[in-house]
C-alpha cells in the first residue's frame, strides 16, 4: 500500500459538513454568550434599582444625623454657658439672701 491509498483527501463534502458543524458550534456559543449577556444586563438593571432605594432611604438617616450633630454643637455650647451662669445665679441668690436679711431685720426667730 502506498501513502496515497491511506490518507485520502476529504472531499468538497467533507469540507462543507465539516465546515457547517464548525459554525453550529460556533453560533451556539455565540447564542450562550448573548442569553449570558442578556442575563448580566437583568441582574444590573435589579441592582441598580435596589441601590437607588438604600440611597433614597439611607439619605433620610443621613440628613436626621446631621441634624443631631448640629444639636449637639448646640448642647456642648450650652454647656460651656452653664458653668458661669451657674456662679452668676448664685452670687444673684446670695445677694437677694443678703438683701433680704438685712432689710427683714435678722434672721427669724
């Protein structure tokens, strides 16, 4: 036997077959990539929305916080205006005491 009587040469058919599953396998694949794609694109249009909604109902929580961060400058203010007041309110009430004492006469009997 020769090398010619082994390998036969394929034929125009067996190219055409040959060819024709090639572009089945590769048309599949192509079909699987774009059902993927399609699928990504659903489950990042949901993502989207859900983020949206955290957004929207975490930007309420965010503005109360900041609001009681402004309360709370304006309690440590107060507080740093209590101590004196406190010294002022009693050298008031020390006096009214004093006053009172002196002009009723002494303490009661």
């Amino acid at each position: 036997m020769s090398d010619s009587d082994t390998t036969a040469e394929p034929t125009t058919l067996d190219r055409r077959e040959y060819s024709a599953q090639w572009r089945a396998k590769v048309d599949q694949r192509l079909d699987d990539g774009a059902a993927t794609m399609r699928k990504m694109r659903e489950d990042l249009h949901a993502n989207t929305i859900t983020t949206n909604q955290v957004r929207a109902d975490t930007s309420e929580l965010v503005s109360l916080l900041k609001s009681f961060q402004g309360a709370f400058k304006v309690f440590n203010m107060v507080g740093k205006l209590a101590k004196p007041l406190t010294y002022i309110v009693m050298a008031a009430t020390a006096v009214v005491t004093l006053y009172t004492t002196w002009k009723g006469g002494g303490p009661p009997k």
